[in-house]
C-alpha cells in the first residue's frame, strides 16, 4: 500500500471519529482506534549458531502498526476492518461481519479472523506479557477465513467457541478442494473472588486440519521476532493433522501464573505419523500491587489498569510496574523428522504509564539442544488509542 492510500485510510478514520454521535442517533455505534508498537533488540549467537545461520544482526522495526474501523448496526449486526501497515503492506488482521445476539449460538462471524485455540494467541498482543509469545505459537493457527461461533453461560464462567476455516494468506485469499480446518474452544473459570481479581481458569481446545497441498510444516525461532528460525521440521507429506491444546491460568492478587501444552499429531503414513509438541510456564508479580485483568466473555486476558498513573495533572504517580518471567520449550523430533528441540528463558520489565502506554524490556535467553545458544535484549514502546 503506498502513501497515499494509507493517508486516505487515516483520514477516513477521522472523518468517522467526528460523524460517531450523529452515526449513535441513527442506530449505528461506530468506533475507530488502532496500535503502534515500535521495538529494538540486540541479540548474540555464539560461535556454533553463527556458523548455522550466520550472523546475528541487531535491529529495529514497528512490530505492529493497525489502524481499526468497528462497529454495531441496529444492535445485533456487527464488524471489523483491522489493517495491519508494520511490514509495508496493508494486511488483513480481523476483517469481519458478525450476528450478535443469536439464541444458544451467541455471536457468528464471517470473515478473516482468530481461530479459537489457545490462551495466549487469544490475549490480544496489546495485553501480552512479554515482547513475544511462547513457542508454543509455531502449532497455534491464529488468524484465517471462516465461519465461527462464539457464546459464554453461566454467568461468563463458561465459554465455547467453534468455526469452520481455510488457511489463508495475509489477504484473506484461499483456492483449492481439500483445505478445511475444524477448530472448536472450550474454557471455563472454576473459581472466582471477583472483588479481589482472583481466579483459575482452565481450558482445551481442539483443530482438524486438512491442508490443501497434503503437506504440514512447523518451525519456529527463539522469543525474538528479528531471530532466525532454529528450529524446522521442513514439509512432511501429510493427509492432515491434529491440534490438542490444554490452558492453566490463575490469578493471586498481584500474581499471574499461566501455562500451556500443545501437541500436533501428524496423518503422515509415510513418515510414521510423527508428533511434536510445546509447553510454556510463566508467572510475574505487580511490584505496584495491581492484578491482571481477566475478560470473561472471551475466555482470554485484558487491559492491566495501573492504580496511579504516571505523572498526570492529578497526582504525579509511578504507573504500574511488573516482572515476569516464562520458560519455553519446543520439540520437533520424531520418527525421522530431525526438527530440531529448542528451550528459552524471557525475563521482563514492564512498565504501564497508563492503561493505553506501555513500556517493557525483555532479556531472552535460547538454547538450540546440541548445537548452542543465543541471548538477546528486546525493548518495545507501546500505544494503543
């Protein structure tokens, strides 16, 4: 998308953020936003990974840079366009149209959207912990075209979401007979002290996957965007595979604890049907005594509300403040796929100036099993209006 298209985008945003109280009388609720997040890392091999993948290179990029349009007609009709300009092109994010409202179903999107598998891919990057998510992401399918569902009960204790998905590029384009994919999202909060913000949260979620070429590929770098990818099964010829995920999350006052495991099994007769899987660990702590916030309704974590905010006409506070840190680890080795195992330790320091800027640095720590190590400091400052 050139600059000029993309100043047009930007102005239409506007236009539509000074027509919002006239589109609210007409029986349309229109909102606009967007995120910037703008990182820089330094990052070092040793000498056997720099004899593997060459050297590494320090670097800076816009991690995300979206600009959104959403919004709800006549209370039950709904959508999103969210374009994503970080890596010079306007990629689709979530472009949909919804029904709201629906009995036992809930909500029904059509469009480009998230898959709903797994805790973490579901936590908008907004409100992630660290710069990037777990190894656990090289399985999980994120966003591609479909059709979905998604509705809560018991009073938001429980949730399910299921859709019907093409693997698609970064337009939302797909062709071919044989590519369906079945994901379905269960979750539920079995214990809650709501005035406080605590809470446990376990969930699974479940994906089919039949790729239209009869082939799967998984690899993945270390927890950095700028990295190499350490770690690759190459194509194995498949007739499809299976994505089982479970999800542990809990709340203790200022402590957020979180895991996941997620394993894919793989229909490759040929290959023996291998499978390979992914877990993570992590837990941090508010130094300021704030909790993370938890969204009921998705099943999935929220905007961290600092108890000051930083340096305001009001009070000159400190903002929030947290550790944290996560262990990862990934193994892509069975049954004559030699992909390679791969752990990493992400220590970070975030700082919350108020709940829409963030400041956070992250130290990584990756090891290659049986061939080196690398470490790395990452640095994001981040918006979202």
């Amino acid at each position: 998308m050139n600059h000029k298209t993309l100043l047009t985008l930007i102005a239409a945003c506007a236009i539509v953020g000074a027509n919002t109280s006239a589109a609210m009388a007409a029986d349309k609720e229109i909102k606009y936003g967007g995120r910037i997040q703008s990182d820089w890392t330094t990052v070092e091999g040793d000498d056997a990974l720099n004899a593997a993948f060459s050297d590494f290179e320090d670097g800076t990029e816009f991690r995300r840079a979206r600009l959104f349009v959403s919004g709800t007609l006549y209370q039950h009709v709904s959508f999103k366009a969210q374009y994503d300009f970080a890596g010079g092109d306007a990629e689709f994010k979530d472009v949909f149209i919804g029904l709201d409202g629906i009995p036992v179903v809930g909500h029904l999107h059509v469009g480009h959207f998230k898959e709903p598998f797994g805790l973490e891919e579901l936590t908008s990057s907004k409100y992630i912990t660290f710069l990037e998510r777990s190894l656990t992401s090289a399985f999980v399918p994120s966003r591609n075209s479909g059709i979905g569902m998604h509705n809560s009960f018991a009073h938001e204790h429980v949730t399910f979401s299921a859709g019907v998905f093409r693997n698609t590029d970064n337009f939302g384009e797909s062709t071919g007979d044989h590519d369906r994919n079945f994901t379905a999202r269960a979750t539920a909060v079995p214990w809650q002290d709501a005035e406080n913000g605590n809470l446990v949260h376990i969930g699974a979620a479940f994906s089919h996957r039949r790729p239209n070429d009869s082939e799967v590929s998984y690899s993945q770098r270390p927890s950095v965007h700028l990295a190499p990818k350490f770690v690759s099964t190459g194509d194995i010829a498949a007739d499809a595979a299976n994505l089982v995920g479970g999800e542990f999350a809990a709340v203790i006052g200022p402590v957020p604890i979180q895991t996941e495991y997620i394993r894919v099994f793989c229909d490759a007769e040929e290959m023996g049907d291998p499978d390979f899987g992914a877990f993570y660990v992590q837990a941090g702590v508010f130094l300021t005594g704030e909790h993370r916030k938890y969204d009921a309704s998705d099943g999935a974590f929220g905007r961290t509300k600092p108890r000051s905010n930083f340096f305001t006409d009001d009070a000159k506070g400190t903002g929030a403040w947290e550790i944290a840190a996560r262990y990862s680890k990934i193994d892509l080795d069975d049954k004559g796929t030699n992909g390679g195992t791969m752990e990493d330790l992400t220590l970070a320091l975030n700082w919350y100036l108020n709940p829409y800027t963030r400041v956070m640095l992250n130290y990584v720590h990756a090891a290659l099993l049986g061939v080196g190590n690398a470490d790395a400091l990452l640095a994001r400052v981040q918006v979202d209006f």
